[in-house]
C-alpha cells in the first residue's frame, strides 16, 4: 500500500485560499531580532534558547515571525496556557511547525490522531489509547526497560568516554515503543531517521519532506499488513481490530496514530533522559546527591522535566483575530512553548535554577489541555529507569568535552550527542 492520498495531500496544499509558495516559503539564516523574526530551527536556538526566552519574556512576550508563512511564539506561561486550552480559535490539525500547512479539511482528524485531531473527534480518539498507557499497563514493561539498560551499559564496559545519548538515551525509547507496536527491535535505527525526517526536516523543499515521509508511512502499512496476517498481543494489532463509531479504524487512522507514537514516543523521552544526564555530568552536587539519596530521584526527575522540557507543540489560529494585544491571521502558527512556561518566574519560584528537592513542581513538561500527553506515565517510567540505573553503574560522570554536545533543532530539544567521561 502506498501512502494514503489524504496524508499526501496533508504534505502538498498549503493555505486553502492561496497557491503553493505564497506563506510556505522556504526561510532560514541569522535571526535581526528575536521579537520580530525568531527561528525555532537555528543553530543558537538549539544550542540555549533560554536566555532569548527569558530577553522575550521581557520586551515582548508575545513573539512573531514572517518565516514560515508567520507565526507567534507566546512565552509567559498564562499565554501558553490560555492557547492550549482554547480549542475554539486554536486548531490542532498540524503539531509541527513547517514551511507549509496541511489543508483544513483535514480537521478534524488530522494526519497523526489523536494529537492532530480538533473535538469533539479528538476525546473518542484519544480514548481508544488511554488502556495502554495507565500506570498499571506501563508497570508491566518496567522490568524489560530495566534489563535493556543494563544491557546498554554492558555495552559500554572498559569505554573512559561514553556518548550518553547515542549509546544509551535514544535506544531505550526505541526499544521500548517498538516492543509496544510490535516491531521488530533491529529496526531501531530507522526509527532514529524517521524522527530526524518528521521533527528536524521542517524546511526542506516540499517534495523531499514528502518523499521522507513518505518512507515512513511504507513501512508503518507494511506493518499494519503483517499484523493483519499474523495478529499478536501488540499496540498494532490492537488498532487494527478496535472500533470507533461502530467501525474499525480506517488504515490511515491506524497509521497516522502509529506515526504519532513512534515518533513522539521515542524523541520526547530520548531527549529527556539526555537533557537530564547532561544536567548531572555538569553539576557534580545535584548528582552525588542523588547517588547518596537514591530515595530523592523521583522529586530531582520532576525537577529536571520542568528545566529542560523538551517538547514545543504547534497550533493554527482558525480565524483572523485580535489576541491579547496582537493581530493574529487565519492559519498563522502558535508555537506552545512549555520550555518557556515552564521558567516563567511569575509561575515559578528560582524559575531559572535546577532545585532537585523542589517540592511543589506544577510543570507543563507534558502539555496542557486536551492534548496533554498520553504517555506520560510511560515517559516518567523510562527516563526513572533509565536514570536509575545509570547512577547504579556509573555513579561518577562528567562532561568529557562541553563544546562536543550537541541539541537537536527544532521543537523537540534534546541531546543529539553527549560525550560522558565516566568512572
């Protein structure tokens, strides 16, 4: 089965009023100024974006951008918050911030549902993955992600210097959302493509990003039809057969919420898992004294969530509007930026400083509103595993080259490479 047409479709139109390449320009190169012409994809932001998060925050807490076809970047957590819940002028029919827009027929299902569906399709949709994602369903794989990290660090045995998101952080979710869906775990590397194509190829030519994504939605329908053959105890196969409305869902459905987990569900904690092993290998205190209070790790790891949240998600405004202060246009971006939120000093006390013992922690790490994200359990789950038995084996670690980590670009922000000295 080739890709859907609809989800090709997805990819080819862009504004339903204007032709291709009037507000789907391809645009990069040096921000001039931040409040008028920020970039989620440049290399400053990737490295540290928090310093122009906190400058915006100040001068211009609501941001805009001609790039991309134009968009807004809200940074004061009360502006965030109020977009996120407001799902009467904000859609949700594209997540990613690109250089073109899906078509409004799309809504409101969305190419990847549940977290690009509109309601009221959104609350059936989402409620169909809700069985596979309660902490009882998460407990039972806590003991296989656990064995699969010491195996990782096995792996590393008699290395001085380590890359702790190469070698250890990305594989755990790979190997964790391939054993969910029922893919074969030597496929993990493809998997990695696949999240670079989706997350990071934001401004290639359309008919590249097409034909990238294209590759994967080959594969996730050769999977679905294996499993039609050869059903299993899977995620997968679980899609397959359940119904809504009285029907079975239609491949793209089936596909398009595949897409979604494998590519949210391993980049999201792939980058927290590393974001947090980066915080300890430079900041000695806070890392023995989690070796010496094993005990504390759950409060630090909701600590290290709020700083370093990986995840920005995108909305379209649905109307011309006047928004609290600015003039925003139908089918503009919104970039929800839970980073930012979550170091809003009016928010959060020290918003700023990384406190593990900090007691009252209401962070947005894992979204707002409806869209709140599905798998947090799951998500909490591995990067507590993974962080345990890193301090389990490797109590000592630090940064071998701080100029060698690199981040990821665009709205998923995580380590790309983390050279560890360990030992």
């Amino acid at each position: 089965m080739a890709v859907d047409d609809r989800f090709t479709q997805f990819f080819r139109e862009g504004r339903d009023d204007e032709p291709f390449g009037t507000r789907n320009e391809i645009i990069t190169g040096p921000v001039a100024d931040w409040a008028t012409d920020f970039s989620h994809v440049e290399p400053e932001w990737a490295a540290d974006p928090y310093p122009i998060q906190d400058d915006l925050r100040q001068r211009c807490p609501i941001a805009h951008t001609g790039r991309f076809g134009g968009g807004w970047l809200p940074t004061r957590y009360e502006d965030v918050a109020a977009i996120a819940y407001d799902t009467e002028r904000f859609s949700s029919r594209s997540i990613i911030m690109s250089n073109f827009r899906p078509p409004r027929e799309l809504a409101p299902v969305g190419g990847t549902p549940p977290i690009s569906s509109d309601p009221p399709f959104h609350h059936d949709a989402r409620k169909l993955l809700l069985p596979a994602f309660t902490k009882s369903a998460v407990a039972t794989r806590e003991a296989a992600t656990r064995a699969f990290c010491h195996e990782l660090i096995d792996a590393m045995e008699g290395q001085d210097v380590v890359d702790a998101a190469a070698d250890y952080a990305q594989h755990i979710p790979m190997r964790v959302i391939s054993d969910m869906l029922g893919f074969p775990p030597e496929d993990g590397p493809r998997f990695r493509e696949f999240i670079e194509n989706a997350l990071e190829g934001v401004n290639l030519p359309p008919e590249e990003r097409i034909e990238r994504m294209g590759r994967l939605f080959d594969y996730l329908y050769a999977q679905i039809r294996d499993h039609v053959d050869h059903p299993r105890d899977d995620l997968t196969t679980y899609l397959i057969n359940v119904e809504l409305y009285g029907h079975k869902l239609a491949p793209d459905h089936v596909a398009g919420t595949m897409a979604l987990l494998l590519i949210a569900g391993i980049d999201t904690t792939w980058s927290a898992i590393g974001a947090s092993l980066w915080h300890l290998a430079k900041t000695p205190a806070d890392r023995e004294r989690l070796v010496a209070e094993p005990g504390l790790l759950p409060t630090a790891m909701e600590e290290l969530l709020r700083v370093y949240a990986p995840v920005t998600m995108a909305r379209l405004v649905k109307e011309d509007m006047r928004w609290n202060g600015v003039d925003m246009k139908a089918d503009d971006w919104v970039l929800l930026s839970f980073p930012a939120a979550n170091r809003d000093p009016a928010q959060f006390d020290r918003a700023d400083e990384v406190v593990i013992d900090r007691e009252v922690n209401r962070h947005v790490a894992f979204g707002l509103g409806i869209h709140r994200c599905v798998g947090s359990h799951l998500a909490r789950m591995e990067l507590r595993v993974a962080l345990e038995v890193w301090l389990e084996r490797i109590p000592a670690f630090t940064l071998a080259d701080p100029e060698a980590v690199t981040w990821a670009a665009g709205q998923v922000r995580g380590p790309r490479t983390l050279p560890l000295r360990v030992g």
